[in-house]
C-alpha cells in the first residue's frame, strides 16, 4: 500500500512507494564512502609524532598536544554540528568540513614551527574532522531508518574502521619512504575526493525523495531549525540535568582515552621503541582495523536485540584486561600472542559506539543526536588528555607502559559506570 502523507507545506516532494531497495541504503552507502574517505586525517597523526620529532626536533609532547587538540575541537564541535545539520542541512555542513580538512592538511607542508602545527593540524583539521564522523553517522541513521538503526550505525561506525584499514599501509609506506609531506598531501586528495559524493548523491531527509524513513511512515521534512549554536547549548544544559548523561560521557571518554588518544596515536612509537619497524606496527593498526570491521557491525546487531547497557560493560571489561597484557607483548617482531591481541582489540575497538547511540536514543529522544554530539565531546577531551599525557609518560619515563596499565583500569571503571545507567 503507499503510504500517504499528512497535508503540510513543508513536503518538497509527494509520498511514494519505495523502490525494491529503499532510498535509505543508498543515503547509508553514500554516508559509508564519505566516511572512509575522511578517515585518512584519523590514520596519520599516529605516523606524524617520530618523523616530525626528528626533522623539527619537536618534544613528543608538543607534538602530543597538537594531536590533543585536534581530538579535542573533534569531539566539542560535534554537537554544534549535529544542530548545523538541522539548519542548513547534512550536504552542506559535510562538505565544507572535508575542505576545511583538506586545507588544513595540506597546508602543514609549509610549516616550519610547533604553533603551526597546532594551528593547522589541531585547529582546522579538528574544526573540520568534528563537523562530520559519528555525528554524521549518527543523523543520517535517525533521519533515514526508523527499523534497523543499530545495525546501520555499526555499519557506519566500523566505515572509520575501513578507512583506516586503506590509508594506514598507504600512509605508513610514504612516510616511511618519501617522509610526512606526500603523506599530508594524500590526507588533503582523500578529502576532497568524497565532497562529489556527498554533494551529488546525498539527500538531507527522506521526505527529498517522497519518501517514509526504512521501517518507519512518511512524515514531511522538518523546517529548518534556526538558532545552531544556541540549541545546541540548550540540549546540553537540559542532558546535564540527567544522571544517564553524565554516566555516557564519563564511559565515552574513557573510550576515547582507550583507543583515539592511545592505541591510535602511541601504539606505532610504543612498538618502534621495541624495535619494530613503522610499517610493521602501522600493519597491525590496519588489521584492527579489519576486525574493527567485523566486531562493530556485530554490535550494531547485538544492539537491536540485547541490553546496551549489559554490552558496554562487557566491552569495557575485555578492553581493559587486553590492555593491561599489552606491555609484555610488544617486541622487535610481531609475534603470534600480540596477533592474538590485534585480532581481540579489533573486535572492540568502537564496538562501543552502537549501544551509546542506542542508549542515546532511549534517554533523549529527538535531541538524542545532538547529546551524543556532547557525549562524543567527552570521547574526544578523554582521547586528547591521553593523546597529550601518553607524549608526557614517555618523554619523563622513556616507556608506554605506565599508560597502557592506567587505562586498563579506567576500563574497569567504565564497565561499572555502565551497569548503573537506568532505564527509561
């Protein structure tokens, strides 16, 4: 039967069947290309901190605190993004962020001081980076699918996952053979390359195309939401009220602290301080990411279906005992236990991302975009702290290990913190 609309002004278009596919999945696959394409910026910062310490002389902290605030401005641009999207729409907010991307990253060729890095890399490419991601993700899946929403957002989740399995080994290799400049430049092609996609193929609501979101009835496209920045302070003080927020942001940021502001940025120079070759250890951050593939669609599944609450906990407990065995296994080669711990950190990498989404959703309803961009903000200052301190822990004690045990334990706390969140 075709469905029919209520009378309103605001449908562009007339409601009509969906086609043997439904336009979402083509809105999905498109949101998919764009983030793999974007995921280039997330796979460099990691390769960045030896070759710029050697050519500059730079400290790891300095450098660690570009990095810090590039995951910083990524995460507390989010939730203003996510409410710029509901003004102005998705197309337009994701393509000016790729070129703010692609500026800033190509612009660091010319740089020859510490504030310029931070500057281009963490201002911009933060600014930029923040503007899309998870909280693109996360509002193509709630405008596009009313059935489904946990598997797409794992879907979309785990597309970082497969960018950073295609730019970490090309990434790696130029640095490595050809230094950090044609690095920063193949950041800034990638970039650019996906505005095309979004621009030409993405539709910012199903009402576009006459169309009911997947599983859900047609309703006409929302007017524009005025007020971005203000609205987006508003939800914020209103979640702030709410136990379950405070608990999703603490979680989140020791998952941010876990993997962004860790494994991400310290695992190449942790294993390099072993031994190993920077192409070897960016190899094996590209095989987490292939199980990252796998363990976050799995969760997007387990989502629809099992407690999210009782998910992250699970998550959060494993991730820590993995981390807590790290140290001892980092040598001059890759032996097969630390495969054993590539293949087990993968599989929970950003497994996390679906059930906070979820459980978003459940506490906050239409705004729930929005406070997620708030709980990603606590993500991504918990990533930068780490991205920043880890830089300190290993210029004063000339090892990782103290950081890779200190977030161990912050994941049982995390585990914890799960458990308690309430039920709506």
């Amino acid at each position: 039967m075709t469905q029919t609309a209520p009378t309103s002004t605001d449908a562009p278009v007339a409601p009509r069947r969906a086609g043997r596919v439904h336009r979402a999945w083509f809105a999905a696959a498109v949101a998919f290309v764009t983030i793999i394409g974007a995921a280039a910026f997330a796979s460099l910062p990691g390769l960045l901190i030896e070759p710029l310490h050697e050519e500059f002389d730079w400290s790891r902290g300095t450098i660690g605190f570009a990095v810090s605030v590039n995951l910083a401005l990524y995460g507390l641009t989010a939730p203003f993004a996510a409410a710029l999207m509901d003004r102005f729409g998705i197309r337009k907010v994701v393509a000016v962020a790729l070129t703010v991307i692609a500026g800033g990253s190509v612009a660091t060729v010319w740089m020859t001081a510490a504030w310029q890095l931070v500057l281009l890399w963490g201002v911009l490419v933060g600014l930029g980076s923040g503007s899309m991601a998870l909280a693109f993700a996360a509002t193509v899946t709630n405008r596009w699918f009313t059935a489904r929403r946990g598997l797409v957002t794992g879907i979309l989740t785990a597309a970082g996952a497969s960018g950073q399995l295609v730019f970490l080994p090309l990434l790696s290799w130029l640095v490595e053979h050809h230094g950090w400049r044609p690095a920063a430049i193949t950041v800034s092609l990638a970039a650019l390359a996906v505005v095309p996609f979004v621009w030409l193929l993405l539709r910012d609501h199903p009402a576009d195309v006459g169309l009911a979101p997947y599983g859900g009835t047609y309703t006409a496209k929302p007017a524009p939401v005025p007020g971005a920045a203000r609205r987006a302070v508003t939800v914020l003080f209103k979640a702030a009220r709410t136990g379950p927020f405070w608990l999703l942001a603490g979680t989140f940021a020791i998952c941010g602290a876990s993997t962004n502001g860790l494994v991400r940025i310290h695992f190449v120079p942790a294993a390099h301080d072993h031994g190993m070759p920077v192409t070897a250890a960016a190899g094996l951050l590209a095989v987490v990411g292939v199980f990252d593939v796998v363990g976050t669609i799995a969760s997007g599944w387990f989502t629809d279906r099992f407690d999210a609450r009782r998910l992250l906990a699970v998550y959060y407990a494993l991730r820590g005992i993995s981390l807590l065995f790290l140290p001892m296994l980092l040598a001059p080669s890759v032996q097969p236990p630390l495969v054993f711990f590539i293949v087990f950190y993968g599989l929970d990498w950003v497994a996390t991302v679906p059930p906070t989404i979820a459980l978003c959703r459940e506490q906050y309803g239409e705004d729930s975009a929005i406070v997620f961009g708030w709980v990603l903000a606590s993500h991504q200052v918990g990533a930068a702290l780490v991205a920043f301190l880890g830089g300190l822990a290993r210029d004063a004690f000339g090892s990782y290990d103290l950081v890779w045990y200190a977030s161990g334990a912050l994941c049982a706390v995390a585990a914890l913190m799960s458990m308690v969140i309430r039920r709506r």
